[in-house]
C-alpha cells in the first residue's frame, strides 16, 4: 500500500504493507513535486489497474459440471407453476460465484436409483445458464402415474424429481448435446467423427412442442440479452395439447412485449378451447409460411420436440416451405 504524506513543504511516497511498519520512504521537495508526485502516482496506479485486469480475465471460473462424473446438486427451491409442471432450483455445488460450465444450447443428464436398483437417465436443459452463477433452475414437466393410458407407469424420472424436497440432492452430469451457441446469431455444430458446423443467423425460426420450448427459451434468452447484438430476430411457433399445457407463457409474452421488432411467439392447440384465437392442430405448411421468416439466406430453424411430431409435421412442411438441410436443425 501506498500513501502520499505532506509534511511542511515535503512531500512523501510512503510504502507500507497492512499491519506492518513502512520499508520505503522517498521523499520529494516542492520544487520538484510537479514530475516526481505525479511518475509516481501514475505508475503505482497503473500497477494496481493492470493487477486487477489479469486476475478479473485470468482467474480460473469454477465450473460445476463434469462430463464423465455426476455430481450432487442440492435443491433449493421448488413451485408448481401448472397442474403437471414445476420450476426447481438447484445450488451450485461449487458456491455462489461458480457457474455450469454450460454451453448455450446444451442439457443436463440427471440420475436417480429406483427401488429395483435400475439407474434412470434422462436429460433435461435448464432455463438459466452461465450468465446466473451460484444456481440452475428448470422448468419440468411431470408425467404422473395413471394419467396417460399408453404409459399408466407414468413418467419415472419426472416423478421422482416432483417428490423431491428442499434441501434434497440430485444427481447431474454434463454438458451434453451437439448445439453451441457463440453470441451474435453465430452457433456451432459439433458432432462425433463429423466436421465442425459454424451457421450464422440474421433470423430464428423455432418450433416446439410442449417441454421443447427449453432449449429454445434458453437459446432466445442469449439472444435478447447480448449487448453486442441489437438485429437478431426469433420467430417462436409452440405447439400444446391445450391451452393449460403452455409452459412459460408469461415470461414469453412478456419477452415479446419487450422486444417486439425481434420476438414472435405464435401457438397451436391440439385441442383448443371456445374463442381461441391462436393456430390449431399439427404443424402445417401455411402455419410455417404464417408464423416463420422466410426461407432466405441468413434463416436458420431450430426445432425440439416429440420424434412423430419433429419427422412428419415440421421436416417435410418446412421442405415445402423452401429450406434446406444446412437451415435445419433439431436438438
């Protein structure tokens, strides 16, 4: 530490560590205050500066996620925000400061033990990411036992995350998934034993089914937050059984009201209520060319949802509408 000390007409440059007695003392007089005072100032300043640039850019960022190891992760927050789906919360095992080490576009696998002693995967993308340290959260759907007749089990893995408590762990593995997105509509495709796939979009088209839209909200998000990136623009079309099934509906909408020359959100119903005003039924042509950008240079199309819905409703609609297979992708 450094202090300048005035004493009649002498100045002094004072080093002294904290707690301990001064080991330098370098006097100047006033005839020479202009220069010394000043070179010295400038340069202790510009040390301290360039000492707290190289631990702001270089310090290592604790990164939670392992690829080839699962970690626990403990739950600290947790509200039903429909019928059959909740918003979970978990703590950064690493502290507050720590991040995922999650690449936009990518998910996480979580795991659990049944009461037969069989392992149970499944993988999940949270709808925060790096940008929020020390927590992750989700939004999952929950797929009940006895509810659904072609699968009266229900979902396992959905039932056993719902019957968590606060304060109870879950296990978390990752990055997983090919899909990185760099900022400024620039993303990549990594697959194994395939070349790199750099895209770059002036405009998303995006269409998802049900618990689809989380990578996409995740992707969206980046998106509309980037300084750097005032024209990307994303064109959601989101498809449900019924109205209540919409997930994130508020946060969406709220989206579209904030950035209305970049967000669109359009919905189809499966089985929509009296007076909807909204699309109706599978994904269709016409629904396409009403809810999507054109298929123009600078189009990119991302889409998640289930298999039937992704191989006979958006693929061969989407060729109709003109794109091609390096416009296209699905997570």
């Amino acid at each position: 530490f450094f202090y300048l000390v005035k004493q009649q007409n002498v100045y002094s440059l004072i080093m002294k560590p904290p707690g301990g007695a001064k080991f330098a003392n370098i006097h100047y007089d006033n005839g020479i205050l202009g220069t010394l005072e000043f070179r010295s100032i400038m340069g202790i300043a510009t040390m301290c500066f360039l000492l707290f640039l190289f631990k702001a850019l270089f310090r290592p960022t604790k990164k939670a996620l392992k690829k080839d190891k699962f970690t626990e992760f403990k739950l600290i927050g947790k509200k039903n925000i429909s019928h059959d789906t909740i918003r979970i919360t978990f703590a950064n095992p690493l502290g507050k400061d720590a991040i995922l080490g999650l690449p936009i576009g990518q998910h996480i696998t979580f795991k659990f033990t049944d009461d037969e002693g069989k392992e149970i995967l499944r993988s999940y993308t949270p709808v925060t990411g790096d940008e929020r340290p020390g927590d992750v959260t989700f939004v999952i759907k929950v797929y009940k036992k006895g509810v659904h007749p072609k699968f009266p089990d229900g979902g396992k893995m959905s039932q056993y995350v719902d019957s968590l408590k606060v304060g109870d762990n879950m296990l978390m593995r990752g990055p997983k998934g090919s899909l990185d997105y760099k900022g400024q509509g620039k993303f990549d495709i990594i697959k194994p034993r395939k070349p790199l796939d750099s895209r770059k979009a002036t405009s998303f088209g995006m269409i998802a089914g049900g618990t689809g839209l989380t990578p996409m909200l995740q992707v969206i998000s980046a998106v509309l937050r980037d300084e750097h990136d005032s024209t990307t623009t994303l064109h959601l079309l989101l498809a449900n059984q019924t109205e209540g099934d919409i997930l994130c509906r508020e946060q969406l909408e709220k989206l579209e009201k904030d950035f209305p020359t970049r967000f669109f959100v359009n919905y189809t119903l499966d089985r929509p209520p009296k007076g909807w005003k909204g699309h109706s039924g599978f994904i269709t042509k016409e629904m396409i060319d009403d809810c999507l950008p054109t298929a123009a240079e600078g189009v990119q199309v991302l889409m998640c949802g289930p298999p039937p819905m992704i191989k006979f409703a958006c693929l061969p609609n989407l060729e109709k509408c003109g794109f091609k297979q390096n416009q296209l992708y699905t997570f």
